[in-house]
C-alpha cells in the first residue's frame, strides 16, 4: 500500500454536469440546456410584470417608485417559480440534476428575498407616504398582512439557513418553510390586487390569480395529492442490518405487486408510517441492486432520523416517492468514483447492477474512510472485483505509523486531493463518467481537481443531501 504523507481531506457530494456520449447534442447538461433553461426561468419572472403592462396603463411616476414596484412584481414571481424547483419533478431534474435544482432553489430563495425587502424599502426611502401602508389605523387587515409578511420573510430565510443552529428537526421545518412560503405568496398577490395601481382591469387581477394560484398548487400536489396516489404501494420492512461505522441497512419488501424500477445512482423519499400522509419524510439514495427482487436503503446515525434507522423493526410499514435523480450512468460509459464514507451508497447501487449483469465495463472506486475498520461493505466490495473489472483504492485518512493495512489493499494513506486523483486518473478520462458522493468539502475538493485535470465539466457529477 503507498502511503504519502497524509494531505488536507475534503469530501465530495454535489453536483456538476455530465454528459454519456462526446457528442454535446446528446450530452445530459451542456451549457446549451442551462442558457435555455435560464432563459427560461428569467421570462416566467417577468410574468407578473408583463401582465402589469400590457394594456392601458397609468402614467409613469418616477424611477425610484417604478423599479420599486417593479421588484415587487419580480420578487412575487421568483418565489413562485420556488414551487416549481421544490417540488420534486422529474422532468426538471434530468436537464440539471438535483443537487443542482436543490443549490439553485437555495440562491434564487435568497434573491427573492431581496428584492422583495428592497421593494419597501425603496418605496418609503423615496417618499415616506408609503409608510401608510403599514399604518393599522389607516388600514388595520393590510397593515397586518405586510407586518406579517415582514417578518415571515425574515423567518423562512433565517429558519432556512440556520436550522440547525435553531435546533428545528427536518419535519418542523418542512413543515413551517411550506406555511410561510405559501402565505408570503399568497399575501403578495392579494397586496397587489388591493393596490391595483397596474391591475385595474379585472382580467389581469384573475389572470395574476391563476398563475400564482398554479404555483402553489404544486406545494398542495407534493403534500397531499402524490401521498394519496401512493397510499396504495405500501412496503414493509424484512430486515434491518447492522454494518460498519455505525451504518445500518433497511431492506424492504412490497406488499403486493412488483417493487419501484429505479435506475443505479437514483434516490427515493422515505416514510416510515402506517399512512403516506406524514412529514416524516427524508431522501435516501438506493443501496440495494436495481436486479434485485428487494429495495435496500443504508445510511450512518447521524441525524435524527437515521439515528432512528436500529430501531424500526421488522414488518413497519414504509412508503416510496421516487425514484428521483440523474445520478446515473449510460451504458456506454466507463465509471470513475470518488465517495467517502456513506456516501458509497449510490455507488453500492451501481456496482451491485453491474455484478448481476455481468456488466463489461470498467470501474475504478476512489473510497475515503476515517478508518480502516470502518470501511463500510469493504468486504462485499471485494467480492464484486472478482466478478467485475473494478480497481477498488481505499484512502484511509487515519492510518498510524506502527499500524500496517493488510497487503491485498490497493490504497492510500491521508486525504484525497489533486495529486492523488492525477494518479489514478484513467488513460482515456473522456471514456468515463466520473461520479462523486460523499462530505461536503471532500466533493469540493475533487470537483475542482477533476477540472484541473482537464476533466470535462459535463462528465462530472456529483450529488448531495444533507438533511436527514
């Protein structure tokens, strides 16, 4: 085994585009899908306020107050558009992946934000008549509505960005984000029905109502609609198994009827309940072989609702949204993974469907662990390279000098890092896809490194999901 001296480690699960084939036309991300889509997104934006203008129209006021109001309107349509890049659906992730939707809904979030706190601010800064507005004894119902919103603004963000600092479980917080982002829309689209100042026709007071209406319907279509649809497909648990470094493996069982078809590399949202209707819901990347008869899930205590995973028993029932994701091979593509810890799971996915079907291609399995005797499935991993042309490279970040891996191991001792991935880069990189899962500043680290390496951006994909 080499051992260099150990390098800083960072961890990697995001995501970044790739493509299967060389020719960009049929690449899954090009920068061709990302310029529409944002083109895309940028005209659905403007929506609200091209319905503000079309027709006969006020007579300008002055430039502080149009773009005031102006950001109102964009403001309203960003956080719509939320909806949408929020609501799980499957045409949408393809084209970028879902830790990329999930990043740009983050950004956009914050954006909205903005603009709509700049949308007051600017107003009364030019001409503090506006104050009024908030003014309970000029008009009590409205000065509530915009305090309200106010501070339901300040609270989806804060509460988004910090919620562990604020101690909120997954389940609360799904739950309170949900009811603030419906209300502030909701809230906004009545404000700009009452002003009405650019909506004075009735037709463009219920033409902004639908549309509005449209994107929170989305919201109710994710709650309430798809669990009861899905209340029908009901799995149980037939085993839970206890692995390496604290991980444990849920194996479910359908029912009745034939198990969810999913891709390698895909994801499902669990709920461990009697009925679909529950906020107890969390994302999973499939463990399990897409060949085989049962669904595997595995995941290491560390949040609270994984450290929860030892103690559902066997028979719970569970249900399956899914699948979800683009984290997913081609057929004609090599594999080239870097995962560290848990983070194995898709890739377990992956290796697991190539050994049943005996899958020719080439696999090379960059696994970063803290240590050896926490390396999870490192065993069954063996096994799989002696049916499959996988070179499995285990890079164990603690690794003291008096102790000695055992001599089979083709490994590193240390951290992953540039020069590490440089030297087990394959010959013909443009031959592969490279997939990355793991800690966070370790797909950092290795997503930099591969486009330093001259890695195709559109090649690379990385994917994560934090709350558990």
């Amino acid at each position: 085994m080499n051992r260099p001296v150990p390098k800083p480690w960072h961890c990697v699960q995001g995501l970044t585009g790739i493509a299967g084939q060389d020719n960009e036309q049929e690449m899954r991300y090009s920068y061709r899908r990302g310029f529409s889509w944002l083109f895309l997104f940028t005209l659905l934006a403007l929506v609200p306020l091209g319905l503000a203008l079309v027709g006969p129209i006020p007579a300008a006021r002055d430039f502080w107050t149009e773009l005031g109001v102006a950001l109102g309107f964009i403001a309203l349509a960003i956080f719509g558009l939320q909806f949408l890049f929020s609501g799980r659906f499957r045409w949408v992730a393809p084209t970028f992946g879902m830790d990329n939707i999930v990043h740009f809904h983050r950004k956009m979030g914050l954006v909205a934000f903005f603009f709509i706190l700049a949308h007051p601010v600017i107003l009364i800064l030019n001409n503090t008549e506006f104050l009024s507005y908030f003014d309970p004894g000029v008009n009590l119902l409205r000065a509530i509505a915009l305090s309200y919103v106010s501070v339901a603004l300040i609270g989806i963000t804060v509460t988004s960005i910090w919620r562990l600092a604020f101690k909120l479980s997954y389940e609360k917080w799904r739950l309170l984000h949900g009811f603030l982002a419906l209300s502030i829309v909701f809230v906004g689209v009545v404000h700009s029905i009452q002003v009405s100042h650019y909506l004075d026709p009735l037709w463009k007071k219920i033409t902004l109502a639908l549309l509005m209406g449209a994107c929170m319907y989305l919201v109710l279509h994710t709650r309430l609609v798809r669990p009861w649809l899905n209340r029908k497909k009901p799995y149980r648990v037939t085993e839970v198994k206890d692995e390496r470094d604290e991980c444990w493996t849920l194996t479910l069982q359908p029912e009745s009827g034939e198990k969810m078809q999913f891709r390698p590399g895909q994801f499902a949202w669990i709920s461990v309940n009697e009925s679909p209707f529950t906020l107890q819901q969390h994302p999973f990347s499939f463990a399990s072989s897409a060949r085989d008869s049962t669904i595997s899930f595995t995941a290491k205590e560390s949040g609270d609702f994984t450290s929860t995973f030892k103690d559902i028993p066997e028979g719970a029932r569970v249900y399956l949204e899914g699948p979800f994701g683009s984290f997913t091979p081609e057929p004609d593509s090599h594999l080239f993974l870097v995962m560290g810890g848990i983070g194995i799971t898709p890739g377990m996915s992956m290796l697991r469907t190539m050994r049943d079907d005996k899958d020719p291609r080439q696999a090379i399995l960059l696994y970063a662990s803290k240590k050896w005797e926490d390396v999870t499935f490192r065993e069954e991993l063996t096994e799989i390279s002696k049916v499959i042309d996988l070179r499995i490279i285990h890079v164990i970040e603690d690794v003291p000098d008096e102790e000695e891996l055992p001599e089979d191991i083709d490994g590193e001792g240390g951290r992953i890092d540039e020069q590490m991935l440089a030297k087990y880069l394959p010959d013909k990189p443009e031959t592969f896809m490279y997939f990355i899962c793991g800690p966070g500043p370790l797909m950092d680290v290795v997503e930099i490194g591969l486009h330093n390496l001259g890695v195709d951006w559109r090649r690379i994909y990385s994917e994560r999901f934090e709350i558990v």
